[in-house]
C-alpha cells in the first residue's frame, strides 16, 4: 500500500463497517435459535447452551487473525512491501490449521460436549446432532477469517461489511430451505438447520477469497522460494497473533465457569444478567470497532515510525469509545423500565436490571479502555503485557465472584461488582502501560 495512501486513512471510513459487521454478526446465530425453536424449546435452548462452547471458535479465530492486520499493515506503513505476501500466507496457512483443528475435535467429540457441559438427557441428542454437522464450519470459518484480515490490512473493511450481511442472508436463505423442504427438497429439521449454516459460512469463505484476489489483485505465490520469506515473517507475526487470541480464549472459558456459578443464583437473577448483556452488546460493538479501526491506522503508522500519529490516534480511539459508553450507558440505566419490560414483566428482574445497568455507568467506560488499549498495545507489538495481564485477571476474579455472590450472598450485583472492578483495575494498568510508552522501541519492523 502506497504511503499516500495510509495518510489518508480515516478512523471512521474504517470503523462504521466494522460495527455494521460487529452488529450482524450475532444474526447468524439468532437466525439458528429461531428455526429450532420451531422444534420446540428444548431444541432452542440446547443451541443457546451451546453458544460458550461454539464461541470458542467464533471468537477466538477472528482475534488470532488480526496478527496478521496488524503485522502486514506494520510492514505496509514501513514500505516493506516483499513482507506483505508472506504475511498474508502464513496468516491464511494458520487460520486454517487452528479451524481445521477446533472443527475436527468438535466433531471427534460431538457426543461428548453435552455431557461436559452438563445437559440434561434429553437435550443431549440434539446437541449431538447438532454439533456432528455443526463442526464443519469452521475451517471454513478460520480461513475467512483470514482472508477478511487481509482486507483489514488494505483498509478494505467495507467488503468485509459486505460479506458478512451476504452471509446472513445466505444462512438465512439457506436454513429455511432445508429446514421447510423448499424446491422440493425433504425436510431435514435440525440436520437442515446446522448444514445451511455451513454452506452459508463456505459461502462467505468463498466471497471473501474473490474479493481479495480479484478486487484487492493479492496474488499469493506458489512456489519455494516463498517458504523462507514466510518462515521469516511467522516469528513476528506471533508475537502479536498468540497474546491477541491467549485473552478472548480465557475470557470465554472464563464465562462458561462464571455460567455454572450464576446458574445457582435463581432464574430472575440469571435472566436479568443475560438481558442486560445484551444492551452491552451494542456498547462493545462500537468499542470493538473504533478499536480495530485504530489498530489499523496504528500499525500503518508504526512502521512508519510515526509515533506520534500512533499515541494520537489511540488517544482518538480511547476519548471516543469512552465518551459513547459513557452516555449510552447512562441512557440505558434512565430508561431501564420500559427497556427491560421488553424481555420480562417481573419487577425483580427489573430490580436487578436497574443496578445492573448503573454499575455498567462506570464499568463499561473502562471496558472501552481495555479493548482501545489492548488492542493498542497488540498494534505496536507490547501485547504480551496485555494479555498476562488479562488472562490473570480473568481467573483471578473468579473465586472472587464465587464469594461475593455466594459465600457473602451478595447475588448477581454482587458478581457484577466484581466485573466492574476488575474493568477499572485492567483498564488502569493497561492505559498505564501505554503511558510508559516503552512501545517506542518495539514493533516488528
């Protein structure tokens, strides 16, 4: 990528289709949960149970592709374009070793997944023959993950917006015609369900491929003088690929622990939590957003050495995300009432919603901070900090949630307490972190 061109990288020309792909990306899944619910319950909340276990996949993959975002749009800014290709290679050869191998163990273990998680008997066929076509996305999955990186890297996020809202009316399309018997098809139920969700991601995988190699005109090489550019380049591309997916893999075997937990609590205290989690998930999306939006323009400009653009533009990020948790929170908290009867008439579920949503008012602004800084940090090759500091954190509040909650019966807004401090602790050290700009001195190129 031409220099003049990563001058003209705009933060918000890059963030507003991240959010658009932030924001429908949970639609695949709903998409999912709403046909078997045509089942019957039982079939719905089995694919809902599931959801911490696939979330293994869908979240980790994505955060170890912007190794490569990062490492190539570092290699861009320093004008090392022979790196590039490389980079997008051994990015492309890694996402799909890590869907293969994530895949092929969900589908050796199918009929063993729901027994670990704890689901009752009758639920447990339906897990099994979920998971059993279900396992087949994600290869699929990692290698368009990797793909769309590359189009991250070239500020092409649009097309990456693009593809995925082509992918949920692709899912969409496709679990209504195997799941009603369309076109004279047999109706296949859940079967139908899990396989249209397969193609549709193949799909995606497939579009995501001709846009770059068409549209983008990346063009990989076959051959063996390539081998040892790509081995010179997976070093570095570690160093930021393994601490970017080390944290969200934590975190969402941390949430299945926290589940079993808050399991206990009561169902009006469990089902307030999971409403409010959902209004979180617009506050993270544009956090989400602005913050891999950053990474990108901070990388460019790192290997550039233009380190005052880098503290800059983090900076941008960080007043900004804040500055929307902040309000949207504090929107969410006045208007909790008619906002929750939305979900539930009861009015302890609304009780517990209410502080629910005020503590958000302070801790959801530090989330900012921890998903601005981190991925920050990740940017300029410091990641390794942000993650031993995460992943410490993410099983050192445990026992703490286990006692406030349980041994103290403090409930769930004593648990949610704890993730409010342990938002603001993170949040504190990485943006001190930052401020020691010892990063000066890092970076890949």
């Amino acid at each position: 990528m031409p220099q003049a061109a990563v001058n003209k990288l705009k933060l918000f020309s890059l963030a507003w289709p991240i959010l658009v792909e932030q924001l429908t990306g949970g639609i695949v899944v709903m998409a999912d949960i709403y046909f078997l619910s045509l089942l019957g319950e039982e079939a719905a909340a089995t694919a809902g149970l599931l959801m911490p276990y696939l979330w293994i996949g869908f979240f980790v993959l994505p955060m170890l592709s912007t190794g490569g975002t990062a490492a190539a749009s570092q290699y861009y800014g320093a004008k090392k374009l022979d790196k590039v290709v490389p980079v997008f290679m051994s990015n492309v050869a890694l996402l799909s070793l890590a869907g293969l191998a994530f895949g092929a163990f969900t589908y050796l273990n199918y009929d063993n997944i729901g027994l670990w998680l704890n689901f009752p008997l009758q639920m447990q066929g339906y897990a099994e023959e979920y998971l059993a076509i279900m396992a087949f996305t994600f290869g699929f999955f990692g290698l368009r993950c990797a793909y769309g990186s590359i189009l991250a890297a070239k500020a092409m996020t649009n097309w990456n917006m693009l593809a995925s809202l082509l992918t949920n009316v692709m899912n969409i399309f496709l679990n209504a015609t195997f799941f009603f018997g369309w076109f004279g098809l047999e109706p296949m139920g859940l079967k139908g369900i899990a396989l249209g969700t397969v193609l549709s991601y193949a799909f995606a995988c497939l579009a995501v491929m001709l846009i770059v190699h068409r549209k983008a005109q990346v063009r990989f090489e076959f051959n063996w003088a390539i081998l040892p550019r790509m081995r010179a380049v997976f070093k570095p591309l570690m160093k930021i690929a393994i601490p970017s997916a080390a944290e969200p893999a934590n975190y969402t075997l941390q949430q299945i622990v926290v589940a079993g937990i808050l399991a206990s609590l009561g169902v009006l205290a469990v089902s307030s939590y999971t409403f409010v989690l959902r209004f979180l998930f617009v506050s993270m999306a544009v956090s989400w957003a602005l913050a891999v939006a950053g990474q990108i323009i901070m990388a460019h400009h790192m290997g550039a050495r233009k380190l005052d653009e880098v503290d800059a533009t983090y900076h941008r990020c960080l007043k900004l995300a804040m500055l929307f948790e902040f309000v949207n929170m504090s929107l969410f908290a006045w208007f909790y009432q008619p906002l929750i009867s939305l979900f539930s008439d009861d009015p302890q579920v609304a009780f517990y919603a209410k502080w629910l949503l005020i503590i958000c008012i302070v801790m959801e602004p530090f989330r900012a901070i921890n998903i601005v800084a981190g991925m920050a940090l990740k940017a300029v090759g410091d990641g390794r900090f942000a993650a031993s500091v995460g992943v410490a954190f993410i099983w050192g509040v445990v026992p703490v949630i286990y006692l406030c909650s349980i041994s103290w019966q403090l409930g769930i807004i004593g648990a949610w307490a704890c993730f409010a401090l342990d938002e603001v602790i993170r949040g504190l050290i990485n943006h001190w972190r930052w401020k020691t700009y010892r990063w000066h001195n890092m970076g890949i190129t």
